[in-house]
C-alpha cells in the first residue's frame, strides 16, 4: 500500500469520528427520560391537589362540625333560660296573686275596723299630716297636725284656729286627743287660760287667732284618729 492510500484511510476514520450521529441513531434511554420528565411532574400536581382538596374537606367538616356544636350548646342554654323564665313567671304570678288576696283581706280588716272604731267612738277624725282639716265645733275652725323628725326623735306637732261668731268674748279652753288605728288614746295636747298670755286667754267677739304645740305621746303607736274638744 502506497502513502497515498493510507493517508485516504486516515482521512476516513477521521471523518468518521468526526461526523454527527443521525438523530435516529440516539440511545433509548435517553429518549425514554425525556419522555418520562413531564408525566412525573404532573402527576405530582395532582398528588398535591388531591391533598389540598382532603384538607379542605378536613377543615370544612370541622367548620360545621363546631357550627353545629355551638348551635346545639346555645339551644340548651335558651332552653334552660326559657324554663327558668317560666317557672319565675310562674311563681311572679302567685305571690302576685297571693298579695292580692292578702290586701284585700287587710283592706277588709281595716275597713271593719274604722267602723268599730267609729262605732265606738263617733267623733273620731281621720288624721292626715300637712293638710288643713276642717272643724265646725263651737269656735274650732281648722287643724293642722305637722310630723317633725328631729335628732332621731318623732313629734307630732298642731297648729289649730279658732274664730269668735258671738257677740261675747270667749276663753277658749282646747283639749286634742290622738288615738292609734284600734281607737286607744296615745297622745293629748291641751290650751288652757294658765298657760295663755292675758292676751291670748281671751277671744273676742269676731277675732281669730291661730294657737300651736306639740302633742305628747304617752303610748307606742303611730297617730290614726284625732279628736278636738273645747269648753
């Protein structure tokens, strides 16, 4: 072989080494991962949306499940304050019921005994404090009876008027009993010429002068009745 050819033979092993495979000459298995790359990655997103959709369904039953719990507990709690309402409505009804037929049996008892009592004694009068309560006897005209709270203790005080109609001079002698709601004496007060001035001992014919005090009470009791006697 002459040096022509074997230069021809080195040229062609080169070429050959030298030359590009074909597209069709690349190995299966580089083909096969080219391939296979994207199916592993969807699946993998649908691996993960499968997971997020049991997750929310996890958190979705858990919402309804406390909703329906925190129903359920305030459902009870209305319905035990609903029959804590009707049983206080109830019983409301009779105490209310109960008090009624007490006051009327007092108003009763009350009113029976102001009719004994005006029975009794005829002349009593209702006392009524800070009010002008008129009086048509001989020279009395009108009484007022005053309540006075003063350094924790109680007194009852009086202002009364008297008016002289007749032609001759008066002395007025006034005597005020108190009596409590079962008609017994508790208290008096008198006007009498011993302890008037000369001036006010006497009372002349067409003259009007008020005279007041305070009323001693000899009993406990709380003032029902009064009377006013005069001379």
């Amino acid at each position: 072989m002459d040096n022509s050819e074997m230069r021809q033979n080195s040229l062609s092993s080169i070429e050959g080494k030298i030359r590009p495979r074909p597209e069709g000459d690349r190995p299966a298995t580089e083909l096969r991962s080219q391939f296979a790359q994207p199916y592993v990655s969807r699946s993998q997103r649908r691996r993960r949306s499968e997971l997020k959709i049991k997750l929310l369904k996890i958190a979705l039953g858990s919402l309804i499940f406390l909703f329906s719990l925190i129903i359920l507990i305030m459902w009870l709690y209305t319905s035990k304050l609903s029959a804590e309402n009707d049983q206080i409505s109830a019983e409301f009804y009779k105490q209310s019921r109960q008090l009624t037929a007490t006051t009327a049996a007092l108003e009763k008892l009350q009113g029976e005994m102001k009719t004994l009592v005006q029975g009794r004694l005829p002349r009593l009068v209702p006392l009524e404090y800070d009010e002008a309560i008129s009086i048509t006897y001989k020279y009395l005209r009108n009484i007022i009876f005053t309540l006075i709270k003063a350094q924790g203790e109680i007194t009852t005080e009086y202002r009364v008027v008297l008016q002289n109609d007749t032609l001759s001079v008066i002395r007025p002698e006034v005597k005020i009993l108190l009596f409590d709601h079962a008609g017994i004496q508790i208290g008096s007060a008198e006007i009498t010429n011993m302890m008037l001035t000369p001036d006010e001992a006497v009372l002349d014919p067409g003259e009007v002068r008020s005279y007041s005090g305070s009323i001693e009470l000899f009993h406990e009791g709380k003032p029902h009745y009064f009377l006013v006697t005069a001379r």
